[in-house]
C-alpha cells in the first residue's frame, strides 16, 4: 500500500520537534535536548546489544539536526543507527539487516532514489521497507520513489505520529 502526505504546508527553514520531554529546533542553529546517549554512544548500544533483540531503523539524513531528532522520536522503541551518506548506508547494510530503511532523497554522493533501488537489487535486502522522508514536494520526485520501488514517501515538515504509524505499518507481520 502507497502513502503519500503532503498536507500542504509552507516550506520553511525552521523545524521543531517536541518529542517527550525533548525539544529540538532547527532554525538559527538552535537545539535543545535532554537526550541521555549520544549518536555514537546509541549506535555503540545497538551493535552490543545482547539482551532481547531490539528493532534497528537504518537512517540516512544528512542533516545532523534532523538526524538526531529522527532518532530521538524513534528510540524509545527501535534501535536507530543514523548515517549521513549513501556510502556509509551501504557499509552499514554489508554486515546488518535492518527492519527498514529512511532515507533522505537529497544526500551527498547517491541520491536516495540510486540507494533505494541498490537496495532492491540485493538479495539480502530486497524486501526491507524503505521509507523516503524528504524536503521535495514535487510530482517528479514522488514517481522516482514509486519507481525505486520505496514503500512510502513522507515530506517534511512531518508530524512524527504519521512517521511512527508508517513504521508500524510497514513492519507489522503479515496476518
């Protein structure tokens, strides 16, 4: 099933999360968090993991504010490991299998397009969920996700409860 959001809204430099009692403001240069671990220290976590096996999000946001939000809604539930380019995505990917992968479509070097369909090239790979989280709003880029066979293309600003239920939606076992 398709999901495609784009309520509209206004296209602006400022973001703002409110994830529990974090905060975190992208506009100006500003974040704020009460987050406990660092990015390294949350991804250390999630490789030396040995107790009940934990639910891993591979994301690739250039954006290191962005990226740390993203983790930071998500890491109450799932281990996220947070990367910038396509080439650490497919380092990361050599050696782990995710439950799904988000990926921004505007990164350096490979655009999330090329790193989806690389995805779905590999045969390891090929049915993990990608979910395409991105600042571009045009019809174009909504038909190369279809095309790069991802599951679902959110835009930002998004509300993270459409995230979380997109996630959830995708990586519910099939009844």
């Amino acid at each position: 099933m398709w999901a495609r959001r784009d309520a509209g809204m206004k296209r602006s430099p400022s973001y703002r999360w409110d994830v529990g009692s974090m905060t975190i403001e992208k506009g100006g240069g500003i974040m704020r968090t009460d987050a406990k671990r660092s990015l390294g220290e949350e991804l250390l976590h999630a490789l030396q993991d040995g107790g009940p096996a934990r639910r891993h999000i591979l994301l690739v946001e250039d954006d290191p504010e962005i990226r740390e939000a993203l983790r930071l809604l998500l890491e109450r539930k799932y281990d996220v490991l947070g990367v910038e380019s396509g080439s650490e995505l497919l380092e990361m990917l050599d050696g782990y299998e995710p439950l799904l992968v988000i990926l921004d479509v505007n990164l350096p070097g490979r655009d999330g397009f090329t790193l989806c369909r690389t995805i779905r090239c590999s045969a390891r790979h090929s049915r993990c969920p990608v979910v395409f989280l991105t600042a571009r709003r045009d019809d174009e880029s909504f038909v190369r996700c279809i095309e790069a066979a991802g599951d679902a293309y959110l835009t930002k600003p998004f509300e993270p409860a459409e995230l979380q239920d997109t996630i959830e939606r995708l990586t519910r076992p099939a009844a």
